[in-house]
C-alpha cells in the first residue's frame, strides 16, 4: 500500500527537481490544479491515472521509487547495449534497361461498319427520296449495352 505521507515527500522532491510550482505541474501532468493541491495538503491519496499520468510526462520518475521509495530518482535508464548484428549483406542493384524512345506508327486500319441487311437498306433507300434529309448511319442499341452502328 502507498504511504500517503511518504509519497508527497517524493512528490515535493519531483516538484523541486524540476523546479516547478504546483500549478505549472498541473498543466504538465494534465490534471486540475486542485487535484495537486489536495495531494499535497494529504486530504486525497494518489489515483493510479495520476501516478501513470506523472510517469508519462516525466520519463526521469521511476515508477516503483514515486509508489514505494525504492529505487532512484532521477531514473538512470540502463545501458542497454545494441544487440549484436550479422553483417548486413546487401544485394547488387538490378541493372536498369535501357529506354528507348520510339515513335508509334499509325497501322491501324480504318474501321468499316457492318452493312445492312438488303431488305432492311431498300425501305430505307425509299424513305430518302421521299424526304428532304438522307440517313447517313443507323445505330442500333440492345438491352445488353451494346450497340450495332451501320453506314448508308
């Protein structure tokens, strides 16, 4: 269990070592300024938010020395040595082909559409000469979304 005297011992000592007032560490920790205060004064004991949220905004506070006073404080972090690494082998690069600019020759044949059928061309061959405007193309679409266009 936390002894709630010892830890605003250690938390005075965390407010001196950063050389912070009450108020500043509130806005540091993200918590109400009464909230501090309350601490300080004994009348509340440390919540597990607040301690966690003490330890996050100040990564020198050893979380088992702010609870228990074990521990130093500022927390010297281990060394912790690089693990050992094989020699890294790298790939030759792949060689890059070369890019040749060529120009597109136009080859394609010009698209004719289909006829139409005899029966069907006759009858409109006979409307033409009845009205002043000539049919040029028939378009036909299916249900399908496709579509047959035929030129007169």
């Amino acid at each position: 269990m936390v002894n709630s005297e010892e830890f605003i011992k250690r938390l005075e000592k965390i407010l001196e070592y950063y050389s912070l007032s009450a108020a500043v560490f509130a806005d540091k920790v993200s918590v109400q300024r009464s909230s501090i205060s309350h601490l300080l004064s004994g009348r509340n004991k440390p919540s597990l938010e607040f301690v966690m949220k003490v330890v996050n905004a100040y990564p020198e506070v050893n979380l088992y020395w702010l609870l228990n006073g074990k521990g130093t404080f500022p927390h010297k972090p281990e060394k912790q040595l690089p693990p050992p690494s094989a020699p890294q082998i790298t790939p030759p690069p792949a060689p890059i082909p070369e890019v040749k600019k060529t120009t597109p020759e136009k080859t394609q044949a010009p698209v004719t559409p289909p006829q139409l059928p005899l029966e069907f061309k006759e009858k409109l061959v006979e409307k033409k000469r009845d009205g002043k405007k000539v049919i040029e193309k028939v378009i036909l679409f299916y249900d399908d979304g496709s579509f047959e266009a035929y030129q007169l």
